[in-house]
C-alpha cells in the first residue's frame, strides 16, 4: 500500500486538502502542510497505541466497524465534520495542535478543524486497507507501519517528541 502522504498527492488528496481550505479560510499550501504533518502524527499515535495487546484489539474492533470500512472516501466531498481524535490522542491533542500550528504559521482553531478532518479519513483508509488484506489483530501494527510509509529520522522524532 501507498503511504498516507502518498494519498495526498493523488485527487482524493487534492480533494481533501482543497475541502479543509474551504473549510478553514486557510491558503490550500499551508493545508496540505498541517495535513502532511498532522497525518503521520495521527498514524504514528495510532501505532503506540496499538503497541499493546489492549490497543490493537481496540484499533482492531473500531476499524472492523462498517463506519471505517473505507465508504468516507467515497463521500470525502460532504464530510468535513468533527472527527475522532479524542480517542486517539487522548490529553495530548492539544500539544499536537500546538506544535502543528507552530512548525506551519497557521493559528491552532484552523489546525484543529484540519486534524479533525483527517482522522475519519485516516480511519477510512486504515479500514478499507484492514478489509482489503484480511488484517486480524496480530497485523494492525504491521498494517499502521505500511499506511505511516518510510518516515525520516526526523519525521519519527517530531511524532515521538510530540507524543
């Protein structure tokens, strides 16, 4: 599978990037910043997440839910409602919104809405990528670490100190 920045230089990217501009008042560049950033961010606590035993299981069940099945990137044009980064990050959110709205110039309100943006689509992805290769509990890690793509040392350093 491609990474997830991949996905945001194709026209399902293009797509999201221009409806969370739309949505923000914000310049679609600095967009596709924030979400470039934001992201593998999302992914990577995804990740830690599901490092434990207790957390792919629960990344396991939710994207088992038809509502992850990959049907929100069919609707990507209408979505552009509230997402589900409270579950994700927990109490962290807000350093994440903070630190992506220092490294981009954009205020943390419009970075806010763009991360709430991208987490069903991450959620989509990873689900319809879960059905597509049959990926059980023991493989959401696996699966996490193809979606996250090949970060750099510094991209993994900038989700670990945000984390």
């Amino acid at each position: 599978m491609a990474s997830i920045l991949d996905l945001l230089q194709s026209d399902l990217g293009q797509t999201l990037i221009n409806g969370a501009a739309q949505k923000t008042g914000q310049p679609a560049d600095k967009t596709a910043n924030v979400l470039s950033q934001a992201m593998p961010l999302i992914l990577g606590a995804m990740q830690r997440n599901a490092s434990t035993p207790e957390g792919a299981s629960s990344l396991n069940n939710a994207l088992s839910d038809q509502r992850h099945s990959g049907g929100v990137l069919d609707m990507l044009g209408g979505l552009f409602g509230d997402g589900i980064l409270g579950h994700v990050l927990g109490t962290k959110q807000p350093q994440v919104e903070s630190a992506l709205s220092k490294s981009s110039g954009m205020d943390m309100d419009s970075v806010s809405q763009i991360i709430k943006i991208a987490a069903p689509i991450l959620m989509g992805v990873l689900g319809k990528q879960k059905q597509t290769s049959n990926v059980d509990q023991n493989g959401i890690g696996d699966l996490l670490g193809s979606v996250l793509g090949q970060s750099g040392t510094h991209d993994q350093s900038f989700i670990e100190q945000i984390l």
